[in-house]
C-alpha cells in the first residue's frame, strides 16, 4: 500500500476469508484507508457469514485527519455487518492513539 501522501502512523490489518486471510499493512495515508475500506467492503459482499477485521494502528496522533478518516470508515463498515476490532498501541512521543468509533 502506499499513495505518496505523509503518513502519520502505520495500520495493518488481517481479515479471515473463504480462501485464506487478508492481510494489509501500510501507511496511515487517505489512499491507503480508502484501498482498506475497498477490500473489506467486497470481501463482506462476496463472502457469506460474518466478516471480522483486525486493525492495529502504530504511530497514529490523537486527534488527526487520518484517524477521524478512518473511525468514519470503519463504523461504515460496521453498519454493513462487519465486525471490526481497533487496536491502537500507545507512546507518549505520540500523544496517545485513542480513536472515537
């Protein structure tokens, strides 16, 4: 992943599917959350049964676009039926990575 924009922090993420799992790891940029959304948007579509989505956020500051892109994205998907787990590891140089969703 990767959209030449300024990341400000790392996600990845891991998802079961019929064949496998998904696994996305990037930077925390607005075309890297909107490929994310993309993937597990269709793999709720072409997949019968619940989705589950885990998502860790490194590096992430409080309060920034790209986490505030991302809750917006991630309850979207929530609404949709899938079911999403945030995890944010916390430093002090960040400020925290507490995200509202």
């Amino acid at each position: 992943m990767g959209g030449g924009e300024e990341a400000r922090g790392q996600l990845s993420a891991s998802a079961p599917t019929r064949d496998g799992w998904l696994y996305v790891s990037g930077a925390l940029t607005p075309y890297d959350l909107e490929n994310l959304y993309d993937q597990i948007a269709a793999l709720g579509r072409r997949d019968s049964g619940d989705v589950h989505v885990e998502l860790a956020l490194d590096g992430a500051m409080r309060d920034s676009p790209e986490l505030h892109a991302l809750a917006r994205r991630m309850k979207r998907l929530r609404r949709q039926g899938v079911v999403v787990h945030i995890h944010a590891n916390r430093t002090r140089n960040s400020g925290g990575g507490t995200l509202d969703n």
